[in-house]
C-alpha cells in the first residue's frame, strides 16, 4: 500500500485544500465539545446537588427524573429529537442554529452522568462538612457553594476526565445532523479523494490530540487542587 499525503495539499473544490477544512472541522469539533461541556457541568452539578437535598422530596425526584430521562435515551436518538421533534413541536426553536441543539442534546445527556458523579462526592463528604457550616449562619444554598461543591469537586475530577474524555468522542455524532466536525469531514473527504487510510488516520490523531489534551488539562487542576491529607473512604471520608 502506498502513501500519499500530499492530498492534504489539494484543493477540495472551493478554494481551500483539505488540510484546511480538516483544521476547520476540528475547531467544530472542539467547539461542540466545549460548549457541551459547559451545559453538562452546570446541569449536572444543578441536579446532582437537587439529588442530595433530602429535606425537598420534590427536588430530588425533579432532579432524579432528569436523570433517568437523559441517561436511558440513546445519544444518538437525543440528537435527532432536538434536531427534528423539538422545532416541531415548539416553533420558537425553529430559529435555533443547529449547532446549538446539538449542544442541547450532547450536554443534557453528559449532564446526567455528571450528576451521578456529583450526588456520590457529595454524599462522599461527612456529614459533619454541611452541620458545620450551617452552624456558621450558612443557609443551605451558601453550605453548598462554600463548602460542600467545592470539596465534592475534588473528590469527582478524576471520573468527570473521563467523562470530558467522553464528551470529546461523543461530538462525533454531530455529523448526523450536518454539523461540518472532524467524523463529517472524514467521511466526505475519503469520499472525493478515496484516501480513506490517510484521512481516517489524520482525523483519528487529532481526535487522540485532543483527548490527550483534555487528560492533561485535568491532571493539571487535579494536582493544584488536592487537599493535603484530606481521605475519602467508605463514603464517610475525613480531612484535617
């Protein structure tokens, strides 16, 4: 089998080589990756937090809904309901770009995962965190902003890496719905070129890129962050 990378240099018949719309394509990518991820933390984070507050029954089956609802609907059928089923349904999101119901859709699924992840940090911390600062004129909500979020945070980085990791990937289904990311560009430039092998491999690298990126990014804030001394076992945990 012969190699030819020179067809990143040819023109892809509107006046820019491959090379470029490939550089495109990742920056779509990335761009729906990040926006999703900004939805998924704070969703998550919101519903994760609903789920550990057992003094509002209501809340918590709000919350729990959620993320039920989003959890057990294939990503890929989320997709298509935002794209096809919500404009019908409600013709205010018919002016709505499809790259952002795409955000939606990537986002509130990741969301349901990230507050998983949340409820057990939370419920990882004793007890003893949340009395303590309620006993220092907190209300709850400031309990959970001060103190109780920003400890669970630490003990969730390493499973919400992964799940970052996993949002990365799971842009590629993006494609479904015409957004031009890096799986879109694949498919459509080894269709022009027939050079399946070098498109396939180039975009397969950038997704790696990226995905290292991302794990390095994370191990970075996880070191700056760690609490000196600071346990978590049999979801008690304890700190000094």
């Amino acid at each position: 089998m012969s190699w030819d990378w020179q067809v990143f240099l040819n023109d892809d018949g509107s006046g820019r080589t491959y090379l470029e719309w490939m550089i495109d394509a990742w920056g779509w990518t990335l761009a729906v990756a990040g926006s999703s991820w900004v939805v998924a933390v704070v969703m998550g984070a919101l519903m994760g937090t609903l789920r550990t507050l057992q003094d509002s029954p209501w809340l918590v089956r709000l919350a729990t809904v959620w993320v039920e609802l989003f959890r057990n609907i294939p990503l890929l059928v989320q997709v298509f309901l935002w794209y096809f089923v919500v404009p019908k349904m409600f013709p205010l999101f018919q002016q709505v770009p499809g790259f952002v119901l795409v955000v939606f859709a990537l986002g509130f699924f990741t969301s349901a995962r990230i507050a998983e992840q949340v409820r057990a940090g939370i419920q990882a911390l004793p007890r003893g965190q949340r009395y303590a600062a309620l006993a220092m004129g907190f209300t709850t909500a400031q309990a959970y902003r001060y103190v109780i979020l920003p400890m669970a945070f630490r003990i969730i980085l390493p499973p919400l890496t992964s799940e970052s990791m996993n949002l990365l990937k799971n842009s590629a289904v993006a494609f479904a719905v015409s957004i031009a990311e890096l799986t879109m560009f694949a498919m459509q430039a080894q269709e022009e070129t027939s050079r399946g092998v070098e498109v396939y491999l180039a975009v397969t690298a950038l997704y790696m890129l990226s995905a290292f990126a991302v794990n390095r990014v994370f191990a970075t804030i996880e070191k700056r962050m760690q609490i000196p001394g600071f346990i978590v076992a049999g979801g008690t945990g304890g700190g000094h």
